[in-house]
C-alpha cells in the first residue's frame, strides 16, 4: 500500500506543503518526515547502495522548490519525480564512478531470494532499474511511468521490456 492512497495521508501532507510554501519551518520539518520514508522506498531500489544519497538529494530539491509547487494536493506525485529523476541521476553517477562487481546468482533455492533480487537490480543500468520499480514495484502505468521519466510513452514501454528481458536473463544466469 503507497504511503499516498490514505486520503487523509495526502490530505494532511497537502496542508503541510501548503503550510511550508508560506514560510511555516515546523511545517516543512513535518513534511520532509512524511515524505523520507516514502522517497528512500522509490530511491533504494533505483540508486541501489546510493539510494540514501539519492533520497537525501530529493529532499533537498524538494525543500529548495517547494514555492514552485502549484497544486499541494498532488505533493505525492511531485515529490515521486524528483524522486525518480534524482535517483536515476545519483545512480549514473556511481556507475561511472566505480565498476560493477557482478556475482553469481544462486539457484532459485537459495535462501536469500532478496539478496539475489538486489544482486540482479544492481546488473541493470538506472533507467532500466527505474521502469522496473515504477511499474513493477510502485504499480504505475505505463503513461504516468513515461511521463516521470520523461520520455515518450513507446520508450517506457520498449525500455520496460528490455529491462524485464535482462532482469529474467541475469536472474536464470
């Protein structure tokens, strides 16, 4: 269940954000706690070991445009774009950064079926695993999953595809 789908839940961050847009600091303190949890779970699976800097540079570029939100009712939804954006950014960065180390993935019997999962996340490059957790993850169509990563719609598609087809192919390596 999305931190967002409690109406309560939105409407309180949208009173938050409104309250923080016109200067109200205990407002954005409470806003930036309500929203760490829900960023870092859309930052973790994209940035990977990165995700805590990427979620920490979500926040940033969330507090530095705040005045720029038009609609506090649709927080979320802004919020999960920089999310994304900063997370994919922050993970081609660490790519270039440092070389991947890919190990061998067990057998399906393992008992560490997470860590195989990660292991294998980890082998795709950012936009690859950021369709993956948009659509697969956070359950978002193809339309909103295009729209957040801003490319057109038969991009995200094509690339969700590809993204599946490498995922499966590392998975049975």
């Amino acid at each position: 269940m999305s931190i967002e789908s409690g109406t309560g839940a939105a409407d309180r961050a949208a009173a938050l954000a409104r309250a923080a847009r016109d200067g109200d600091t205990l407002a954005l303190h409470e806003l930036l706690d309500r929203l760490t949890p829900y960023v870092a779970r859309i930052c973790g699976p994209i940035a990977l070991a990165d995700g805590p800097d990427a979620t920490q540079e979500t926040l940033l570029v969330v507090f530095r445009s705040l005045r720029s939100l038009k609609d506090p009712q649709a927080v979320y939804g802004w919020v999960r774009a920089i999310a994304v954006r900063e997370a994919v950014r922050i993970a081609q960065r660490a790519a270039r950064d440092r070389p991947a180390e890919l190990a061998e993935v067990p057998e399906r019997g393992d008992p560490q079926l997470a860590a195989d999962i990660d292991d294998v996340l980890a082998r795709l490059s950012p936009a690859h695993r950021a369709v993956l957790v948009l659509r697969d993850v956070e359950g978002l169509d193809e339309e909103t999953v295009a729209a957040l990563l801003g490319v057109p719609t038969g991009t995200a598609k094509s690339r969700l595809h590809r993204a599946r087809l490498s995922f499966r192919k590392a998975w049975s390596a």
